[in-house]
C-alpha cells in the first residue's frame, strides 16, 4: 500500500465513528417513538424515515456509495425502479378490494 | 495445463471503472434486493389484508421481544464498523490489525445468532411456530432467511480470517478487494436488518 492510499483512509476514520454513533443514537430514537404509541400512519413514517436514514448511512458511508462509480449507480436506480414495482404492483390489488374498484 | 488468469480481478475494468469482483458483489446485492423486496411486499399484501396484526390480539411490540431486537441491531451495526475497520486496516497496511477486526466481526455475528436462538427457542415453547399464523409465518421466514445470510457472512469471513489470508502474502491489493466486497454483503445484511427491525418489532 503506498502513502497516499493510507493517508486517504485514515482520513474517512473519523467519519466512520461518527456513523456508528448515529446510527446507534436513531436506533435508540427509533424504539423511544415506539412506545409514544402513535397513530398507524404517523408510527409508519417516523419507522420508516428513520430506516431509511440508518440505511442512507450505512451505504453512502460503510458501503462507499458517496464515492462510487457511475456504473454502480445506474444498476442501483435500475434496481430501485424494479423494488418499487415489486412492492407496489401486488399491493394494489388490494388498494382496488378498498376502493372498490372492479378488479378483484 | 497453463494456470487460467481471470481479467480484472485487481485493476478497474476499462469499461465499468470497477474491478470484476466489486461488480459482481454489487449485481449480486441487487438481486438480493429483489428477495427481500419480495418478501416484504408479500408482509405488507398479508398485512394489509388481516383484520388484526398480530391476529391473536395485542401489538407487535408485545408479542415479539422489542429489547431483544434492539441489543441485536447494536449488535449488527457494530459488527458494520468493525468490518470497516477490517477492509480500512487492509487498506493501511497491517494484517494483524484486520484479523483483530475480522475476528471481532465474526464474533458479534454469533452474538447475534445466539441472541435470535433465544428468541426462536422462546416462541417455541409457547407453540408459536410458523405454522401458527400468518404473523408468525412472515416473522419466521423473514428473520429466518436474514439469520442465513447471517451465517453465509459468518463462513465467507471465517474464510478470510483463515486460510484466505495466504493471498495477502501473494497479492495485498486482491486481497483488501476481497475484504472490501465481503464488507459490502455484510453491510447490505445489516441495512435489510434496519428495515426489518422496525417493520416486524415495532409497527
């Protein structure tokens, strides 16, 4: 390894920690909202946001999304786009059982 | 037989910017994105379509062990940042400072297995299997199939804190690529445990 390569790492260490205790602390967070007991559409967002924060965290900084190549993002966005379907298309047959809607 | 050289396993693909492996790991991230991303359409279509969640009464957050669950995420996100203190140990230079990490890594992924044996054991002996109610079932499959890649990261680990470091002596920089590539699984399976933990604990 040379100099410049071990000097580019222990530069994002400090990063790393402060991750790591963010992580922790909107784990924490997390579960104290849970016990407010809120309402289902409230107690779903918070959940969610924050997951999706910690989630954010963990690949934009352990998996080193925020310096990666082109070619990483574009099968991650393809990916998202093909998630999205997969969570979306089977679940609306049931948003048409509520609305009443002829398909069911 | 002359040995066979696959391409680009150290420098960047000319194409892709990437060695081969990263590229790799990350096709196979997406599929697995895929998986999970079917499962858990399949929690919300079941979900959505009871009555009552859990349909025994009660709320998530009583029925399955909420202080469990958040010692075991602790768990998993330490386990993250010893598996970059690993891949960055490799990157500095010092192979006993990756094994302490590696080896630090492998043990909280057992932490979090045995913590999960208690919590699996625990519904056991109340009759709560799989086959109890859809509750069960979707919590089963889902920690179930997360505690195998839980134990597929524990083997692919292992290997590089053992007999897979011999490459470190022939080739550091193929070597670091490989921890690096074992960190991205690991931490895609810590980033699946942080959407799990809120949707089958806590909502």
């Amino acid at each position: 390894m040379d100099a410049a390569q071990h000097e580019d790492v222990s530069k994002h260490m400090g990063q790393y920690y402060v991750v790591f205790v963010a992580l922790l602390c909107l784990t924490a967070i997390t579960v104290g909202v849970s016990y407010l007991h809120l309402a289902r559409p409230a107690a779903i967002t918070v959940a969610l946001v924050i997951a999706t924060v910690k989630a954010g965290l963990v690949a934009a900084v352990f998996m080193h999304l925020i310096s990666e190549r082109k070619v990483i993002y574009a099968v991650l966005i393809l990916t998202a786009v093909f998630f999205a379907v997969l969570l979306l298309l089977p679940n609306l047959t049931t948003f048409e059982h509520h609305s009443g809607l002829p398909g069911t | 037989m002359s040995e066979t050289v696959i391409p680009y396993m150290v420098k960047p693909h000319p194409v892709t910017g990437i060695p081969n492996g990263k590229f790799g790991i990350w096709l196979f991230l997406a599929s697995e994105v895929m998986l999970f991303g079917a499962l858990f359409s399949s929690y919300v279509l079941i979900r959505t379509g009871m009555p009552h969640w859990p349909p025994e009464g009660g709320l998530s957050s009583e029925v399955l062990n909420v202080p469990l669950a958040t010692l075991n995420t602790a768990v998993l996100i330490t386990s993250s940042i010893t598996m970059v203190l690993a891949w960055a140990s490799c990157k500095m230079g010092s192979l006993p400072r990756f094994r302490l990490w590696m080896a630090a890594t492998i043990a909280l992924a057992f932490v979090f297995l045995v913590v999960k044996y208690f919590e699996y054991s625990h519904k056991f002996q109340l009759g709560h299997t799989p086959a109890h109610d859809n509750f069960y079932a979707v919590y089963f499959t889902m920690t179930g199939l997360h505690g195998l890649h839980i134990v597929g990261g524990i083997i692919v680990n292992s290997y590089l804190l053992g007999p897979g470091t011999r490459l470190w002596a022939k080739d550091r920089e193929h070597f670091t690529n490989r921890v690096e590539n074992a960190g991205l699984y690991w931490h895609f399976v810590d980033l699946v445990w942080i959407f799990l933990f809120p949707s089958l604990y806590l909502l």
